[in-house]
C-alpha cells in the first residue's frame, strides 16, 4: 500500500487515482492524519436502464403483447406442444432429450441458401 504526502498526491493526482483501482491509497498530511483513497462502487442493477418518453400507454403495450401471443401461439386446436419432461398424450411415456433432439431441424448451408 502506497502512502503519498499531501504534497505528492497533489502533484501526482492522476497517478495516485489509477493506483487507487488496484490498491487502497493512503495520503498522509503534514500534521499526522491519514487519509485513505479507495474506488467508490457502483450502486444499483446492471440491468438499471434509463427510461424513454412516449405517447404509448401501458394499456397500448400490454394490448401489443397480448396480440402477438395470439397470433404466433400454437395453433392446433384443443393441443399444446409437449414440454422437455412433461407427459405425453398417451400418459404413459415422458418426452426425453432424443424426442427434442430429432424434432429440431438443423439445417444444411444448402437448405439455407435455398439449394
């Protein structure tokens, strides 16, 4: 731990502040009190966002939500796909990893460029 007179901290501030990052600092003034320099944390949520002003009410996108469930949801009547783990229709079988790894498509670079 680096300990700075008044006089070098001052002159060193920039120095003394990228030391501060990595270490506690320490300014000792010319009368015996010591100061200690450390980074200041950050407070709140990375995922904090600052919010927007608009005309759309929360109505509006709750409404805009609801539409689009409808119109991309599952559309076979009185049927809803089957769930890693859950049953099946048949109450017999649970659907396993296999069933889930055979139904996903993954495409070819031919089937991509529509060869």
């Amino acid at each position: 731990m680096k300990v700075y007179t008044y006089s070098q901290a001052r002159q060193n501030l920039s120095e003394l502040l990228n030391k501060a990052q990595r270490e506690e600092v320490l300014i000792r003034r010319r009368d015996g009190t010591i100061f200690s320099v450390v980074p200041k944390r950050k407070t709140g949520s990375p995922f904090d966002v600052m919010g927007i002003s608009t005309e759309i009410s929360t109505e509006d996108i709750l409404s805009a939500i609801q539409e689009s469930r409808g119109r991309y949801s599952y559309k076979s009547e009185g049927s809803q796909p089957l769930r890693f783990g859950e049953f099946s229709g048949d109450a017999a079988s649970m659907s396993t990893w296999e069933d889930f790894a055979i139904a996903e498509w993954r495409p070819t670079d031919e089937e991509l460029d529509g060869s």
